[in-house]
C-alpha cells in the first residue's frame, strides 16, 4: 500500500517541478507531455524505483520495471491536474476535452 502512496505523491511532486518550469520558461508548455514524460523516467531511473520490484512482479529486466514506473508516475499528474481543478484551484488548469466531431447516428 505505501509503494502505491509513493508513486502518487511521486506524481504530485512531478506535476509541481514541470508546473514551475512551464512558469520559469513559457515556450516549454508545447512540450508539456515530453517534458513530463522524460522527467518521470528520469527520477524513477535516479533513485532506482521500481514499484513492480517491490510488489515482487518479476519482469524481463529490472530496468523494465524502474521505466514502467516512472511511466505510472506520469500518468498520475493527470489525476493530480484534474483534483487541482475540480477543487477550484488555479494551479491545476482544467484539462482540455477533445472530441472529434463525428456525425451522430440517428436511431
């Protein structure tokens, strides 16, 4: 159950460091999800986590799990982005809905 906590409050320390770069350097908010994406690993690769190993999940390769994790990390800052919203907090912009615009099919 903590290795879980840690991989969400590990999301939420990666959603405010690319939330302050954004701020520091605008031009880096067209590469939000690289950025995101890159930083996660990255961290997961430096403190040598992985949660699979810790859940005893054998993998092909230990490293496997530490890049699946910091994969994990950063899917949860989109979790972290839509709480921010839904709480009226102006640090979690609201997520942007894309919908495709299909035609709708009469019954």
């Amino acid at each position: 159950m903590y290795d879980f906590a840690i991989v969400i409050l590990l999301g939420l320390a990666l959603f405010k460091v690319v939330d302050l770069l954004e701020d520091f350097v605008p031009q880096l908010a067209k590469f939000h999800l690289l950025i995101t994406l890159v930083l996660a690993v990255a961290g997961t690769l430096l403190i040598e986590y992985s949660v699979f190993a810790r859940y005893g999940i054998d993998l092909r390769t230990a490293e496997l799990g530490t890049w699946m994790t910091g994969l994990m990390v950063a899917g949860t800052t989109s979790i972290w982005r839509a709480a921010f919203s839904w709480m009226g907090s102006s640090e979690g912009e609201e997520p942007e809905v894309r919908h495709q615009s299909r035609p709708r099919i009469a019954a």
